[in-house]
C-alpha cells in the first residue's frame, strides 16, 4: 500500500473522546497520530458526523477534525485549524 501521508504517524494507544456538541461524546481509542491527523478505532460508526472535535483529555488536546476516509471500527481523520 503506498503512504499518502504527508507527515508520518506514530503508534500510540490513548483514550480519546469523539465531540459530539451538546449531544455528548462517543468513546474512542487513539492508534496512531501526527500533527496532521490521526487513527481512531471506536466500537460503531453510528452516530458520528464527518466533522467533530477530538478531545484526549490525557494531553490536554482538543483538536477540529475531518474524517477522511472509514471501515467498520476505525477512521482516519485530518486535523483542521479552528
């Protein structure tokens, strides 16, 4: 498979929580990331938007993503500026 990534990812393993406005969060975990984007796996694809904020309350990080692309319990995701 041929990377199209413009930066590299690395391996982590962290808690995250998918923003959802005022209707809450949806638990995920964290793969993989880079300054531009990340990895995440989640238990379903039910409910999530295109558009949301990533938190990881561990680092203090709360990041506007975008997904880019989806399978059944994972996503990638770009980072957007705010």
């Amino acid at each position: 498979m041929e990377e199209r990534r413009k930066v590299p990812r690395h391996r982590v393993f962290k808690a995250g929580s998918i923003g959802l406005n005022s209707a809450g969060a949806i638990d995920c975990r964290v793969r993989n990331m880079s300054s531009d984007g990340a990895c995440l796996e989640v238990a379903s694809q039910v409910g999530i938007p295109d558009d949301f904020v990533l938190v990881i309350a561990h680092d203090h990080l709360s990041e506007p993503c975008h997904v880019v692309w989806r399978d059944a319990n994972r996503m990638g995701v770009a980072f957007r500026a705010a």
